[in-house]
C-alpha cells in the first residue's frame, strides 16, 4: 500500500488537536442527523416533473435550429412561467451555443458521458497512487453515482452537471501537475454556471499561497474572459428585460442542514436513501477530506467545505440540483475516511487527554 494510504494529516497531531478534529466532525454529522429526522419535502427537478429540464430542452432545439440564444431564452421563459426579471434566472448562452453546434441535442448526451468517463479514469489514476487500487476502485464506483444523471433522461441539460464534470478534471488535473489544464477547465465550469466561483475563488487563493506567478496570471487572463462574456450576457438580457417581467423570489433561504443533505443526495445512489445515510456520508466524506495532507486533498477540502457552508444560507427547496457541483468531490473523503479515523483514534489514545492503553505512573 502507497505511504500515503497510512500518512494522513492527523497522524501527529496532538491530544487537544485530534479532540477538537472529533468535536467537529461529530458537531456536522449530529447537525445533518437533526435535520435529518425532521419531516421535509425537497422538491427535485430530476424527481418533480423536469420542468427545468423541458425549458433547457425547448431552448436547445429552437437554438440548434439557428435561432437567436436570448430571444428563445426569453420566450420560453415567460411562456413556462419561470421568472425572467432576474439576470440570474437567464442562463449564460455557453451550453447552448456550444450543444447548439453539434449533430444533434442528443449528441450533448455524449459528449457528457465521455467527459464524466474522463474524470472517473482520471480519478482512478490519481487515487491508486496515492492511497491504493481498491480505495481507486470505491472512488470509481461511487462517482459513477455522481455521473449517472449523464444517463438519465434529460438530465444532462442541467449545467450544473456539466460545470461539476468540469471542476472535478479540473482538480484532477491540478493532482497530476496540469495546471494550465486545470485552470481552464475551470474556467469552463465558470462559464457554463457561476456556481463555480468557489471553486476558482479557492484555486486562486492556493495558487496565491504557492506563489505560482504564471498559474495567477493565467486566472487572471480566465476571469477577464469570463468577466467580458459575463457583461456581454448582461447588456442582452438587460436589452431584453421589461417592467411585466417577475423577478424571483430570494436564494437567500438559511435552509440549514436539510437543504444541505438534499444537495447531498444529488448522487444516484444517494437520490432515495433515507437522509440519516447522507448524514454520515457527508461527515465522513468531509473529514476524509481534510486529513489527506496534499494539496489535492486541500483543494477538495476547501471545495466541498465552501459549498457546504454556501448551501447552507443560498438556495430555495428546489435548488437541490445545485449539489451536482460538489457531489463528485465527496467520494474521495470516503476513502480516506478510516484512515483519518484511526489516526485520530491513535493521536488521542497517546496523549495525556484520554491515555487509552496507558497506565499511569504512581507518583512517588
């Protein structure tokens, strides 16, 4: 087994620190189980009716027809009732022009599928090296989990999907020391949901923290990009806008751990489990993930651990697709899960907190 299956960041640790490590993970995982036994009813898009999905649908087949992105986009809209005051209720024109382009809608399909192939062959190679092939084995099978929706009817419209395939090479791309490839595919996921921000705002601060000039500089080239198509989308919308539109209700909710656990469960595995079983999958994937010590571990720790926190105060009850953004980074905590257990487990029993297997010296 790789040293670093047995070395994680809790292996020297001291008593109070790996005290502190277990409060905490104890502290999220009781929070989740909280609110996972109080009666609630996320609605899905996936579970509802599709009704999203249909709306990314008609826009598709009317662009890939050769119609103009924002005129569809605001009729179709309106037409299906969705709120269209809002610049954030209209969807930057990145997934459409890009699956308007192709064959056909359903080529989108493919082209998904291939990409969550990518990461999960990606993922395999980065696990083995690092922890061991039936750690890379659990990690494949679970992001399968992640990436089933590619398969799914027409869930692959949803962008959040795409962007989360996108942050994930990304991150794998960073671990295999591709860090051109790693900012611009997050650049990618930027373009194709602002819910990446982050996910680029971590990326960015570590590469601060490192040093890295040229990787800074080649984020700030991404951002100009994104900011330039950003003001771009909303001088069209703008254009657009009129006073009958309706403008949404706010993302600010403080759904707490409830909207958090349905974020969750935006694995294919997860989707009907009982949410006491996103509880401590969650927990155990969050502290999985801060005690692998490198910085892919640090990247997918800050990550998931910004998106928790995020979920927690933005998104209405039918946002829960928004979890597919962090759903294919909680599989690799799994992993590392007993390890950071057990280390934990050791650090406290040698220290002076909780002497387990120790026996105290009688004063003379």
């Amino acid at each position: 087994m790789p040293k670093a299956a047995s070395d994680t960041r809790f292996v020297h640790c001291t008593g109070f620190q790996a005290l502190l490590s277990i409060a905490l993970a104890a502290t999220a995982i009781l929070w989740c189980l909280s609110a996972s036994f109080t009666p609630s009813s996320p609605i899905s898009e996936f579970q509802q009716d599709g009704s999203d999905l249909r709306l990314y649908r008609s826009i598709l087949e009317r662009v890939h027809s050769g119609e103009n992105y924002y005129d569809v986009a605001g009729q179709e809209l309106r037409k299906q009732g969705y709120p269209s005051g809002s610049l954030f209720n209209w969807r930057m024109p990145v997934y459409a022009w890009l699956i308007g382009k192709l064959p056909s809608i359903v080529w989108g399909q493919v082209v998904a599928t291939l990409c969550a192939g990518i990461a999960i062959l990606l993922a395999y190679g980065v696990v083995e090296n690092e922890c061991g092939r039936w750690q890379a084995a659990i990690v494949t099978l679970l992001l399968t989990g992640a990436f089933l929706w590619c398969l799914d009817g027409d869930a692959y419209l949803a962008q959040e999907l795409w962007s989360g395939i996108f942050v994930l090479i990304s991150v794998l791309a960073y671990a295999r020391g591709w860090w051109v490839g790693g900012v611009v595919l997050g650049v990618l996921a930027l373009l194709f949901r602002e819910l990446a921000l982050p996910y680029c705002a971590i990326a960015i601060g570590l590469a601060v923290w490192k040093g890295r000039r040229k990787e800074i500089a080649l984020w700030g080239l991404g951002l100009a990009i994104y900011g330039f198509c950003l003001g771009y989308h909303a001088l069209q919308v703008g254009s657009r806008v009129t006073s009958a539109d309706r403008v949404p209700a706010s993302w600010i909710q403080f759904g707490g751990a409830a909207f958090v656990l349905a974020t969750t469960q935006m694995n294919y595995y997860l989707f009907n489990s009982p949410r006491w079983v996103c509880s401590i999958y969650l927990g155990l994937s969050l502290l999985g993930l801060a005690s692998w010590k490198t910085e892919t571990g640090l990247r997918l720790f800050l990550t998931a651990s910004a998106y928790v926190a995020a979920f927690a105060i933005v998104g209405q009850p039918f946002n829960n697709y928004w979890g597919l953004m962090y759903a294919p980074l909680l599989p690799f905590g799994i992993v590392w899960a007993p390890a950071a257990m057990r280390d934990l487990a050791r650090s406290l029993a040698a220290s002076s907190i909780i002497p387990l297997g120790r026996t105290a010296s009688t004063p003379q």
